[in-house]
C-alpha cells in the first residue's frame, strides 16, 4: 500500500489501482483549515508531504475503501474553485472538500453529503471594545468595519454588511490587533485549532462572539467529470457506513482541540 497511515496523519501519494484513472484533488494551499485539513507537524516543522486532520483523513480513508488513486494538487482557494468549473476543459481539479455551501458552486459541483458542521462567531479585539453591545450588534454591523478571507464564503452568517477582504487569516487577525478592523467573522473551531497549532498568531485581547447560527461544509466533484454522480453516490454510501458505525465521529473527536470537545 502506497498510502501510509499512522495516528491519523496520511501521506499524499497515491494508491496503486488499475482499474479506475487518479481521481484529481485540489486544496487552498494559502490558509490551513485545523482542525479538519492541515499539514503535520513534526517537532514544530511543517512536513508539506503530509496531509493531517478530521475530515482529509475521513475522505482519504473513503477514496481508500473505494480502491480509487489520487493525486493532490495545491492552489490558492478561489482558484480551486475555478478549476472545479473548468474541469471538463483542463482536467485538473475534479474533487476537493472543506467547502460550504452556495448556489454559484452548486452550478459547477455535485455536493456530497455533509461531512461535518461549525459553529459561527465574530471575532474582536478587546483592545477595540471593552464591552460589546451584543443585541445592537447582531442587528446592525452597519457602523462596523467587517474584514473577511478573499475567496470565502459569508453567506452563512447572514451579516449582509460589504465585507474587506483580504488574503489570509493571519491578516484579519493582524487588521483585528491594529484596530484596522471592528469583527472578523468566522467558524470557531478552525480559528482556535489554528491559534492551538502556531498556524495563526493571535493576541491576549482575542474575543469572540458566537452566533446562533452553524455552517456545514462538503465534499465537492466536479459536474465536468464523467463519473462525477457516480463518485459521490459511492463517497456517500461510503460516508455513511463510516458514520452509522461511529467510526467518522471517532476521527472528528480525535482532532478536536481539547478546549472545544
């Protein structure tokens, strides 16, 4: 077996298999995305051979049981999503995952079944506000300067305020600490798994604000590929096998950074 297993961190080599061309994967290669998909670490040294977290190790272990090779590729997020589009003409993004949902994607995508769910916050300095008028807030962010990840997508939070963009995590939180940036909108367990890794430097005054609402992310295969239908009827028979026996939930607990499960 080509692909290597050990404590949930997953070598990206593809396995041996005759029958059936590598399946394409792309992935951000701009901002990990703890504790879901992020590169191992080894002695504090990022090990950029080795794929690491919750949900590569649950898709990497279904493409596995599929008997299905693969080859990784590794681009900035928004490109990952043109190529996706554009598969049928270039064919070199055909799958990738950690990604919500939204009806542009849904144009160019098949979605799978959810693979997993995060909940929602505002993240604030509070250096800029000592108190935050909660209901105020979640009212009108308006008067607000909201800053947010070029590429990503707001729609779950619902904010409906234009949005700064910038190109990574560690910028917003940088805009957060210089006060250049009111709320930096974001799923909760990917921040703090990032700030537990060192991938993001925060500050002591980080605080955050959680919403009500959650946001659920996929699998996607693009609609540009023959055996795009079929690939995510298999993934989810597979998927959910693996959650009916508990074996999916056993990996998700098994990444979660301790202050979260």
């Amino acid at each position: 077996m080509w692909r290597m297993m050990a404590s949930g961190v997953l070598a990206l080599m593809a396995m041996p298999c005759l029958a059936a061309p590598p399946v394409q994967i792309c992935l951000g290669n701009s901002n990990e995305w703890p504790p879901y998909t992020y590169w191992q670490r080894t002695d504090g040294e990022v090990d950029r051979s080795r794929l690491t977290g919750s949900a590569s190790t649950l898709v990497l272990e279904i493409l596995q049981r599929l008997q299905l090779p693969y080859e990784v590729h590794y681009m900035p997020w928004a490109r990952v999503q043109q190529e996706l589009a554009d598969f049928a003409e270039k064919g070199r993004c055909e799958l990738t995952w950690d990604a919500s949902y939204n009806a542009e994607r849904a144009a160019y995508a098949h979605y799978s079944a959810r693979l997993y769910e995060t909940r929602l916050g505002l993240f604030y300095s509070a250096q800029r506000f000592a108190e935050v008028p909660l209901p105020a807030l979640l009212q009108n962010l308006q008067p607000y300067r909201v800053c947010g990840v070029i590429g990503y997508n707001y729609q779950p939070f619902g904010l409906g305020e234009p949005i700064q963009r910038f190109p990574s995590i560690q910028q917003n939180l940088d805009m957060l600490q210089r006060q250049r940036c009111d709320f930096f909108p974001s799923e909760i367990e990917p921040l703090y798994g990032g700030l537990a890794l060192g991938i993001y430097q925060g500050h002591e005054q980080l605080r955050h604000v959680p919403l009500v609402a959650s946001k659920e992310f996929f699998l996607l295969v693009s609609k540009g590929s023959a055996r795009g239908e079929s690939l995510i009827t298999q993934f989810d028979q597979q998927l959910k096998q693996l959650q009916a026996s508990g074996e999916a939930q056993q990996i998700f607990q098994r990444f979660m950074p301790d202050g979260l499960k």
